[in-house]
C-alpha cells in the first residue's frame, strides 16, 4: 500500500474557462515580480531629495526586497502547506498592493515598512511560483517558466521606462508614479479570486487527514492509515541542491550587480548620461531576448548544462567586452542582458526539473532562492566598494567575470538530467 499526499489537492489544468484564467492568473503573478522594484530607481533621486535620504539610505532602500527574499524564503513553503498554495499567493498579491501604497504614502517610516512589506511578499511568490508550474503543467516546466518570466521581464522594463514620465505630470510626483503599480496586483488578486475560491471549497470537502492509498480496498477499509500532508523540507543535504541554489545566486548577483552600476560603467567608459540609459534599457530588453530563447530551448533538452555554459559565456563576453573594449558598449550590455535573462529562467525551471514533486520543488525554491538573494544584495555592495577603494572598474569587471565562470561551472552540474533523491 503506497501512502500518497494528502496536502492541497493538484489541479488538474486542461481545456476552457477555468484553464485560461489560471494562465492569466499566473503571467499576472509574474507580472508582479519586479515592477514594483524597477521603478524605484529612476525616481531615486527624487525620493532622496523630498524624503531627506542619505546615499547610504537610498542604497538601503534599493536593496531592503534583496534582503527581505532572503529572510522570507524559506517560510514560503511552511505557508503554502498552512494556507493552501492559491490561497498563499494570492494573499501574497494582497501584501504586496498594501506595500507598494504604504510605500507612496507620506509619513514617518511608511517608506520603509511598504519597502519590507513589497519584498516579503515578493519573496513568497518568487518561491512558489515555480512550485505551482511543478503541480500543474509537469511536463511544460520550461515553456511555462519561459512564459510567465517574459512578462515579468516585460513589465520590469515597462515600469522603469513610464515611472519617470508619470512622475513628472501629476502633482503628487514619484509618489503617485510608484504606487499605481499596486493596481497590478490588484488585477491579479482580482483575476486568482474565483480559482482560490474553487479550491477552498474542494479542500473544505476533502479532510485533509484522509489516506488515498493505491489498492481499491484501502479508502473502504477503516483501518486506512492516515496520512500526513508532506512538508516541503530544505534539501541541505542535497549536493544537486546546493548546485541549483550556487547557480541561482551567482546568476542573481550578476543580474542585480548590472542593475545597479551598468550606468556608471557605460559612463566611465565614455558614454554620456542619456546612452548609459539607453543601454540600461537595452540590456533589460535583450534580457528578454533570453528568456524566450530559453523557454524555447529548455523542453527541447534532456540536459540543460550546454544550455547554461553558453549563458554564462555570454555573461562572461559582455563583462570581459566592457573591460577590453569599452567602445562597443551597447554590444556588451546586449550579451550581458541575454546572460541574465535566459539564466533566471533556467534557474527557475530547475526546480521542478531536478525535483520529483511539488512539494520538493517548494523546498529546493526556497532554498535556493534565499541563498541567491543572500548573494545578490551584497553582490552590487561588494563591487561598489571595490570600485571605491581602487578608484576604477578594472578589478570589479574582473570579479563579474569570475563570478560568471563560476556560473558556468555550477549550471554545468546542475543541469545534468537527475532529481534531488534520484
């Protein structure tokens, strides 16, 4: 007799209505991800200037989210086994509208608790997500990943690029310019709503200490064991799992290192304040470029360790071109953005590929995402404080490229077909 979970029931995602709206429900959880974090920094110094921030502060506002995915990741799981997986994000779409308004709102320290707030609930569904596609499109892990992170690369560029042009019509400024984009995760919750619903009542009707066993007697049979709802563990000992998570944040800390400073290399390398921005925004949207292409790819592979090496090695190109041959910086912002964008979609898609279950695919996201974002709030930090100490960009730029050979190292291992316990 094979004892089987008995925590949130899988849905079951085919054809229709009720299949559409959970697609749309997941590209608006995706849509979620970073909007609320990209538009900050073109209004920085805005806010620095009405809030009265130091630089250090505002350096601290910008990586307080880097912090709190760090700190909240590896909760996520024990909430959605608590609460039910839907109804753990969308609470999380609810916490994360109610940050991004405090975040708006003048008053002492609301900067700061929506700030906290915006990244915890961001923590939870960066964890989850993943565990969601595990559960209902097993076999469209790659596609699915591939999806919803377009449009959470898409609404990431977007929000950067509107934030300042809104600030500068309305009264209110970056305020009003930052806290619209709780309207997102309204939508969202909005659209989650009937799908959370439809699954509370079916969990109200399932008990969830009952045993479905495999043999035809076993749900007859009083003496059924009872069976716990499993709980998504941190796979610590898992060497697979610590090459998943060394590569998650590796590729997180290049990503958020280039959010940070690619402006001010652009313009140590000769280019003026409007091209540096320019290419800001060129390497976010070839990052997208990336992340299609590894959607594409990823379904269409048994391993996914060449896919990995040739991102890194596109990393590697664009941080060694900056050093080398600063002339062609636009080149180098492309290839760094198509590094990062398809690198944090097969990170993502990792953790229902090298797991077994959803349940497991919860434990090794959060694991891996905690490290990565442990690695990423203090990657921008650490460069910075190279740069100020040697007075160039040489030996940063030489850091970000052995962090991508690393990278590449790690993804060579992780992306061996096998899974956790396999």
């Amino acid at each position: 007799m094979t004892a089987v979970r008995a925590s949130t029931p899988p849905s079951t995602v085919g054809r229709g209505p009720r299949a559409g709206l959970l697609l749309l429900g997941v590209l608006l959880l995706g849509a979620n991800l970073r909007a609320g974090i990209t538009a900050v920094g073109p209004v920085l110094p805005q806010i620095e200037e009405q809030v009265g921030l130091s630089a250090f502060q505002a350096s601290l506002l910008v990586s307080l989210p880097l912090v709190a995915f760090a700190a909240v990741s590896p909760f996520a799981p024990r909430l959605a086994e608590r609460c039910g997986l839907e109804r753990t994000l969308g609470s999380a779409l609810a916490v994360l509208a109610v940050g991004i308004v405090l975040r708006s709102i003048s008053g002492p320290g609301l900067i700061w608790v929506g700030t906290l707030l915006l990244g915890a609930a961001i923590a939870v569904l960066n964890v989850l997500i993943p565990s969601l596609i595990k559960r209902d499109w097993p076999q469209r892990i790659g596609p699915m990943t591939g999806l919803y992170q377009s449009v959470t690369a898409l609404a990431a560029a977007l929000a950067s690029g509107l934030v300042v042009p809104i600030a500068g019509v309305v009264p209110s400024g970056w305020r009003f310019a930052l806290g619209i984009w709780a309207g997102l995760a309204v939508i969202g919750v909005a659209t989650l709503l009937p799908w959370i619903l439809g699954t509370a009542s079916v969990r109200a009707a399932t008990p969830t200490a009952t045993a479905h066993a495999s043999g035809p007697d076993a749900a007859a049979s009083p003496s059924a064991p009872v069976a716990r709802p499993e709980r998504a563990r941190l796979p610590l000992r898992s060497p697979l799992a610590w090459q998943v998570s060394l590569f998650m944040g590796l590729q997180s800390t290049i990503y958020y290192t280039m959010i940070t400073w690619l402006p001010a290399i652009q313009i140590a390398n000769g280019a003026s304040a409007v091209q540096a921005g320019w290419f800001h925004f060129a390497f976010q949207e070839c990052g997208l470029v990336g992340t299609l292409f590894s959607a594409f790819v990823i379904p269409r592979l048994r391993a996914q360790s060449g896919l990995g090496i040739v991102l890194a090695g596109a990393g590697l190109v664009g941080v060694l071109g900056m050093l080398l041959l600063p002339g062609l910086s636009l080149l180098w912002a492309l290839c760094a953005g198509f590094c990062t964008g398809g690198a944090i979609v097969l990170a993502m898609a990792l953790f229902g590929l090298r797991t077994v279950d959803y349940h497991q695919a919860a434990g090794l996201s959060s694991m891996a995402q905690s490290l990565g974002y442990v690695l990423a709030a203090l990657g921008p930090v650490v460069i910075g404080l190279v740069k100020d100490a040697t007075g160039s960009w040489t030996l940063p730029l030489l850091l970000l490229a052995g962090i991508a050979v690393a990278q590449g190292v790690f993804v060579a291992l992780a992306g061996r077909p096998r899974t956790i316990g396999g």
